[in-house]
C-alpha cells in the first residue's frame, strides 16, 4: 500500500477519537468562513443590483434634499422622494440639447407595497422591458405591471385594484378611482419587476379626485375644485440621459443652480453608499478573518498536542515498517481534513444564512438576496482558509517526519 492510503485511514480513525475537539475547531472555522461568504454575497449582489438598475441613468433630477435618498427613491424606489418639482421646469430641462432622454416620474402611491409609478412609456426603455402579457397602458388608470407584482398580488390582466396613499402599507385607500390591469411584463431582473407603471394623468387625477373641469377649462382641478394649468403641475423626479459627455460637466452644476432642484449622479451616490457601508464590512470582515486565524491556531495546536499523545501509537507504526512519509501524511491530513470540513460548513452556513435573510429582507423591502449564487471572491476565501489549515497541520507533521524510533520509544 502507499503511504496515502494508510496515513488517510489513520488519520480519520485519530480525529475520530477526540470529537470534541474536532468539532469546535471545524465550527471556528466554518463561522470565519461563513461570515465572509455571507458578505461577499450581500456585497456582490446589492452592487450587480444597483449597476443594473441605474444603468440607462446618468442623472437625476429632484427636489433640494438628500442626493442619496433622491437616487434611492427615483432609481431603487427603497426610500421615500425628497419632494416634488415643477413639471415646467422639468420640461425645460428635457428640452436642453444636452439631453438625449428625459423620463419623469410621480411616485407617492403603492398597492400592498408596491409602489405606483407615473411615467411615460420610455421608462421601459431604460430596462429593455417588454410585454409577456398583455400591452402598455395608453389612456389614465391603465397600469402595466411587474412580473413580482403579479406573481405577489395575483394580479391579472383585468383585475382593477385601488391604489394607497403612501408608499407603505397602511395609507388610505383611492376607492374612487380604480386602476384596470392591462399588461404584464416579462421578469427582467431589475427594479421594474417590482413596480406598477401608469401614466402621468393617472397619478394627478388620483389625487385630484378624478375631478372633471368644464368644456374648454384647464384639465387638471386640486380637492377643492380649483382648476390648475398645465403648467402648474408637480412630478417627483426626472431621469436623465446625456446627450454628449460634455453634459455630465455642465448640467448637474447648472441644475444645483437653481433654487428649487437639484441633480445627482446614481454612479456617485451608490458609490458613497458603498464607501459608507464597506466600513462596517470590513470590520466584519476583520472579525471573520480573526476567526480564521484562531481556527488554523487551534488546529496547530491541537496536532501538537495530539503529536506528543501519540507517540506511543508512532513508534508503534515505525516498527511495524511504516516510513516517514507515512506518518508525515498522517498528521498533515489531519489538519487539511479539519479545513476542507471548516470550509464545507462555512460555504453551506453563509449561503443558508444569505438565502434566509433574503427572503426576510423581500417581505418588507422587496428587495431579495439569494444564497443560490456564487460571488467569486468565495474561490480566495476557500483556498485562505485551506491554506491556513495547510499549515497549521504542516509543521506537526514536519516535526513527526524528523523523529527517529529511538526518540519514540524513549518518550513514549
């Protein structure tokens, strides 16, 4: 037989007889283990995420605010808008050569957290969103809904709903003014897969109340019956798409001019969003890494130990004519049979843990991660920790490799 085929039996039968030990130093492992792959996997899919659903938008424009709640609210609908601005404002930036596509937005309703987003059929162009259903909405209280939306509600061509004031649960409901389902998009693994899409009109004659004006008067009345131009309607947001690479210096500073508005840069936003958050990451990342360390510490040591317990046992093997390498892969297979059951465990724990908390995470915020996926920084985290079981096994083996039979019979 090989030395291989002898040392790995051994080895199992010499792990066997210290469980306990065992399975703590396989359970330090796998937390360190599995903590990093847990982040990895968060971190990996919130930016592929962000990079997708931001990726037609160069600029957004929005009321005076927070940059950051304005691009998580227009762009990822997780945050409530930053206000609203005038529609004639937006119409003149819309309309500046430096724009190629300008698509606005009126958030403000939802339907069983959902959100209710007035815009113009171009939105789908920025995700390559088409029908599997049914068509786009033409005319007011139309709606043109996601593949979650339906999958979630139940929701069917020809379903008519109300919508809630609010972009929670719990707002009061527009009884009066039912939206009619007459479309279903195709899942497209982005934010729209989570959103309603109606028209402009829908969402002002909501919240008007459906009023009608006379023949020949403005279209658009307030609550109180008041008539209103044009003119002087609100959107939330507007999504910009420049013409030229000249724009991305010229219009944000001409935006933040003025008084009422401001412009920011989902590539910029989402890039502090992860500067701010990559510190508490790292730190987790730290503590897992220290978990690591104190695992491949207490493999080495444990072998060590289990070195000077059994020397009996090796003086044994040696007269009975098992060569060094024999007894040098028993102990070195120890230490990597602790590793690759410490990274097995922590592979399994992290993508578990992801795919539960996903499915938590949905629930409330519509956002999922799934522990069903690979992020490629899991490969280093692997061989890391292989490696430190490697060597924590590698100089208690060296050390038994270098002892001749005298030696161990003498202190056996």
């Amino acid at each position: 037989m090989t030395a291989l085929a002898i040392a790995l039996p051994l080895a199992w039968a010499y792990l066997r007889e210290r469980v306990l030990s065992t399975v703590l130093n396989i359970v330090l492992l796998a937390l360190g283990v599995g903590t990093i792959t847990a982040m990895l996997l968060v971190l990996s899919q919130s930016e592929q995420r962000m990079e997708r659903d931001a990726a037609g938008i160069d600029l957004v424009i929005g009321a005076k605010g927070s940059p950051l709640q304005l691009i998580l609210s227009a762009v990822f609908h997780v945050d409530i808008p930053t206000g609203n601005i005038p529609l004639a404002d937006a119409q003149k930036i819309a309309a500046d050569p430096m724009v190629k596509t300008a698509v606005p937005l009126s958030l403000g309703d939802s339907y069983r957290s959902f959100r209710l987003v007035g815009t113009r059929p171009t939105f789908l162009d920025l995700y390559a969103a088409a029908p599997a259903s049914g068509r786009v909405w033409a005319k007011p209280m139309e709606v043109f809904i996601g593949a979650e939306v339906a999958t979630a509600t139940g929701l069917v061509i020809g379903s008519r709903f109300a919508g809630s004031h609010g972009l929670s649960a719990g707002g009061g409901s527009h009884e009066a003014t039912p939206f009619e389902v007459v479309g279903i998009a195709a899942p497209t693994g982005s934010v729209i897969d989570r959103l309603i899409l109606t028209s402009l009109d829908s969402i002002w004659d909501v919240h008007e109340h459906g009023a009608k004006p006379a023949t020949g008067a403005p279209r658009y009345a307030n609550i109180a019956g008041e008539k209103h131009a044009e003119e002087d309607r609100e959107i939330t947001a507007l999504l910009v798409q420049y013409a030229s690479p000249m724009a991305a210096v010229s219009l944000p500073r001409r935006v933040n001019a003025e008084s009422r508005l401001q412009a920011a840069s989902p590539a910029l936003e989402t890039a502090r969003l992860f500067a701010l958050v990559g510190v508490g990451v790292n730190a987790l990342k730290g503590f897992a890494g220290v978990l690591m360390i104190c695992a491949g510490l207490g493999i080495f040591v444990g072998l060590l130990n289990a070195l000077d317990d059994r020397r009996a046992d090796l003086a044994l093997l040696r007269v009975l004519g098992a060569n060094r390498a024999t007894v040098f892969l028993t102990v070195l297979a120890q230490g990597f049979a602790l590793g690759i059951a410490g990274v097995i465990l922590g592979i399994v724990v992290g993508h578990a843990g992801v795919e539960w908390a996903g499915r938590a995470v949905e629930k409330v915020h519509r956002v999922a991660f799934t522990g069903r996926s690979w992020a490629p920084g899991e490969f280093w985290v692997v061989g890391i920790a292989l490696g430190l079981s490697w060597l924590a096994g590698l100089f208690p083996a060296w050390r038994a490799y270098r002892q001749a039979v005298p030696e161990l019979l003498g202190r056996a």
